[in-house]
C-alpha cells in the first residue's frame, strides 16, 4: 500500500501570470484563471502588453495604450477580489507581444502562466505567439481558448473590454 502524500507537501503556488494583448481579456479565460487561483491560494498577475511601434524608441511613453490598458486591469481587479483572489496587476511593454512577455519573465518568477488563445477573429496572441510560448515558457503553461459560438464570437458572455 502506497502512503498518502499530504496536502502540506504540495509545491506552493505563489503567483500565476494571465498575459493578454489587444484591447480584451476574454472573460472565460479570466473565470478559469481566478479559478486556479483560488484553488491554489495564489495571486493572480494580470499582464497587458503593450507593443510599441519600430518607428518609436523602445522606452516610449505609450500614454494610448496604457489608457486601454489600465479600465481593464481595474476590471480583472474587481472580478478577482470579488472571488477573494489576491492581485498584482502590470503592465509591460516590447516590440512584440513576445517580447514584452519575455521582458515581464525576466524581470520576475512565476509559477503558472495562464495564457489566453485567440477564438474567432479576435487580437492578440497568434499562433505562432502560442507556440513559442509553449516551448519557451520559464514555468507550467495552460493555454486557453474560448469555445467559438457559430458565428465567430466566444460563446461566453464576453470579454472584458476597453471603452
């Protein structure tokens, strides 16, 4: 007979990183990522990439795209504390969405990565963004994709959106 392993042994998961792009954050993929959060005791960690135009030094102010970005980080915000989850929202920025999320793993550790995939005809990470993530990502990865309705669209209530 094998011994029970103790719930206390468990690895302990501190914070889980849900990067998005795009003006959006699917509202089924920010349930799910609340989801593990509450169930591993973690802090969520909210992430919009900015990508910043080649024609634009890298450091650039992107006041625009922090304006889209800071109405959703306020809403992941409310929903996760609705849920009693803990947060520590970004914002980080790069040439690509890629590399604006290789920046954020650099500059500090997490230990899950939630990462939302495009359904319909939706922005932000490609497929090809996925992929990469998938073979580079410094920790556990789940990618997650809304299930399309018939017409494109999630069939989830929404997404978050900016105004």
């Amino acid at each position: 007979m094998r011994p029970r392993r103790s719930l206390e042994k468990r690895t302990k998961i501190g914070r889980i990183l849900v990067p998005f792009t795009g003006g959006a954050l699917d509202e089924t993929v920010l349930a799910a990522a609340i989801r593990i959060a509450r169930a591993e005791d973690a802090t969520l960690v909210p992430a919009y990439l900015i990508v910043v135009p080649l024609d634009l030094p890298e450091d650039a102010a992107m006041q625009k795209e922090v304006a889209v970005a800071m109405p959703l980080l306020e809403a992941v915000e409310q929903a996760a504390l609705r849920a009693g989850v803990p947060v520590d929202a970004r914002v980080e920025s790069g040439r690509t969405p890629i590399h604006a999320l290789k920046r954020l793993w650099e500059a500090e550790p997490f230990d899950r990565i939630v990462v939302p995939a495009p359904a319909g005809a939706r922005s932000g990470f490609s497929p090809k963004d996925l992929l990469w993530v998938l073979t580079h990502a410094p920790t556990q990865t789940l990618i997650l994709r809304p299930t399309p309705s018939a017409n494109g669209v999630p069939a989830a209530a929404g997404a978050l959106k900016s105004s």
